[in-house]
C-alpha cells in the first residue's frame, strides 16, 4: 500500500491545568521536622507540587485544561468525536467521568467517551489508542484528558509520598489532519506496550473498589513500595527503548529527545545513565509540580511548547512506566513547523 | 572492585564521610538507609556494577556487610 493513502494520526496540540494551592517543601518541612525536607528535595528534584482544594477532582482540572485547548483556536467544542479521560481518581464509580465531561464541555452526542484507569504509561496508552481510533477511520479528532488528584488519596501521615505527587491535568488533541497551532504538530508512530500485574501489589489503592469496600473502614491511600517500583523501571524501560527503535528501524543516535514520565529525578538520573543518553536529550522537568502521573508527560512538553516551534526535536521519543505495572513508549516525528 | 571500592561507593549512597565506612556497621545507623537510599543502591549496583539487586533482598540486609555479600555473591 502506497504510504501516502495510511492514514495517519498527529499530536497536534496541548494544554496543561494545575491547581491553584502550592504545597512547598518547607510546608512539609514545618509538618514533619525531624525529616530532613532540602535533602529530599535536592534529591527528588522536587520542591513544591500543586494540590487541588478539597471540592476540586480530577474532572475539575481537566475541565479547565480541556478549556484552556479550545481557547487556543486548535479546534472547538463541536469537532471532537471521541473523549478520552484517563485517570485513577475518577468522580465516580459510575457513571464514567468521560460522559459528565462531555456534557460539561459540551461535546456533541455524536462524541464517544471513555474513562482510562492508567497511571504512569496513561499518556501514552491514551495516544496509542486514539491513533488507534482515527488510523481505523473511526474518529477524525480524539481528545485525551489526562488528570489526577493523587493528593486525595494520600494519607497526610505519609510524608514519602506527600513529597513526591502533585496535582495536575492536561488536554491534547490527536487529530487525522496536520494542523498548525501552539504547539508543534507530531505524527503519532509506532507504540510498544506492556504490563506485568504480578507487580500491581507494589503500586497499588487497595480499598475503595469492590475488593476492599470503604465500608469495611478502610480508606483509599496509595501505598508505593519505591524500591519494587524503581526496580522494575530500571528492567523494563531501556528494553522498551530498544524494542521500539529496533521496530522504527531507528537507533538511539535518530532521537532528538525523550520525554520520560516524570517520576522523581533519582529515579530518572539512573535511568538515564542506564539507557546511556546524554542529560540534554533527556527531559528532567519536574521541581515545581512534583510527579502529576499522567500528566506528568504532556505537561513537560507544554513547557517545551515556545522552545520546539522555534526548534522542534525532529523525533522524539515518550516513555510512560509504573503502576499496574504498565508501561508503553511511542515514537513522535515532527510534521509541522518543519523539523531542521 | 575490591572492599574498599565498595564502600567508597556505599558512603557516596549513603551521603557518609569518605573513609567513615569499615564494614561492620548496621544499616540501620545510617539516616541515608531509607527507600530513596535503597533506590540509589539498586541503581548504582545496576549502572557501575552491572549487577540486579532484588529490593526483597535489601529489606533484608541488616549490616553493610550483607550488601556488600549481596553484590559479591552477583559478581561471582
């Protein structure tokens, strides 16, 4: 088949939303004084994260996310055929947050919608199965919201924790065309995606869900086992580098950048240096908003938005990996403005 | 790398003096010994000693001559 008549699937735009409430480490610092907040920080690379109020869920901040995408003129409300909202802290049990979402943002009827429950890898499960849907012809523009409001499900006791999450949400357009706006135009390639569930004891809410219902007394907090966590990252994360160049036909030397789900920056400085590409390549981009999840990707690229139009990595690579487990890289090439 | 390499290595992680380490020392004295200091152990015996620590095994250890038996028994 002629590559020109594939049809193809482009990042086209992205906006992010953070909550207005700034918890800093010297916040942490007055609420637990015999842990050495600046030390975890220098470590961590985080020093405040955003926290949504306590009436503000992740819908909320996807809302004004999703708001702020329309407003840059990318697309409007009436063209989107399908809402992905990708998240672990839903409004709801049921209904999916997704169709409250697409009432509030008013999307047409004729819009589907479906709620996502992926952490880490969400975004980049998100793309793959919106490429998914526009590649099959079934939908010409897909909007993914990715958001999280970790801090709810964080015990205020849990200071590890507390230190590394922050709230945040972030829209993005995956469309069928090429179009030009406020962020460089990227068409979605090839995706590798995987899971290991024997990890999910390692990352895990356990109450709240039918399993561990609320009524037996127990409240849903996450409890993350670090090492277990970091372990599996420093596994399985350069073998799904590799899978993916080897299946793009590309080495590491064809990529400009990557974009790795902003965990903490321990974790990912080892990481790295274990995939072996040098720190200009790889983003590091977390101090002030801590691990938002999901998020976590598309809102470093909206920081990155000024510097690619004036100079787009020509390819990039994203890397999404933790709880489930679950992991997934995707391969992004520049189409618009044209990459140098 | 020989002892000495080792717990040069170990006081880097651990954020201890240099030479302040001798092998006999329960982990539990070091402030460096919690999860992110075991996340740095697992990746430095990953990326300079091209060595996988199991982390159920770093719970495990009580004294830095436990790591320093962990990594031996990899490196052999």
């Amino acid at each position: 088949m002629n590559s020109d008549l594939v049809p193809s699937a482009f990042l086209s735009g992205i906006s992010a939303h953070l909550p207005e409430q700034v918890e800093t480490n010297q916040d942490l610092d007055a609420e637990f004084p015999d842990w050495n907040m600046s030390k975890i920080g220098a470590k961590t690379g985080i020093f405040e994260r955003r926290i949504a109020a306590e009436s503000e869920t992740a819908a909320d901040l996807a809302f004004r996310a999703a708001r702020k995408l329309f407003s840059s003129g990318i697309c409007n409300e009436s063209e989107v055929d399908f809402l992905i909202f990708c998240s672990q802290t839903p409004d709801h049990i049921a209904p999916a947050t997704s169709c409250i979402l697409q009432s509030r943002l008013g999307l047409p009827s004729t819009c589907g919608a479906v709620d996502v429950n992926v952490g880490c890898s969400g975004f980049v499960y998100s793309l793959a199965l919106a490429r998914g849907l526009i590649c099959s012809g079934q939908c010409e523009k897909v909007m993914i919201l990715t958001a999280e409001t970790y801090s709810k499900i964080i015990s205020k006791d849990d200071r590890s924790n507390r230190a590394l999450f922050g709230d945040a949400a972030a829209a993005t357009l995956v469309s069928s065309q090429c179009l030009a706006g406020s962020f460089p135009t990227y068409r979605i390639g090839l995706s590798v995606l995987g899971t290991d569930g024997t990890g999910a004891p390692h990352l895990i809410v356990e109450s709240g869900g039918f399993r561990q219902p609320s009524s037996s007394g127990k409240k849903p907090l996450l409890f993350m086992n670090g090492p277990e966590v970091f372990s599996f990252t420093l596994k399985v994360v350069p073998q799904v580098l590799n899978q993916l160049l080897e299946r793009a036909g590309l080495s590491l030397d064809d990529i400009d950048l990557i974009v790795p789900h902003q965990a903490n920056a321990h974790m990912l400085n080892f990481l790295r240096e274990s995939i072996g590409i040098a720190p200009e390549k790889f983003v590091i981009d977390l101090a002030d908003c801590g691990n938002t999840v999901s998020s976590s990707i598309p809102l470093a690229l909206t920081r990155h938005a000024n510097l690619f139009l004036k100079a787009p990595p020509r390819r990039m690579i994203l890397l999404g990996f933790g709880v489930g487990l679950s992991w997934g890289a995707t391969l992004l090439t520049c189409e618009y403005p044209n990459a140098l | 790398m020989n002892r000495e390499g080792f717990f040069k290595l170990l006081e880097e992680i651990l954020e201890e003096q240099s030479d302040s380490i001798a092998g006999d020392e329960e982990l539990s004295q070091f402030s460096g010994w919690d999860s992110l200091g075991m996340v740095a152990f697992i990746g430095v015996a990953d990326n300079k000693l091209g060595v996988s620590i199991a982390p159920a095994d770093l719970v495990n250890a009580e004294s830095v001559g436990d790591l320093l038996a962990l990594v031996a028994a990899k490196l052999d």
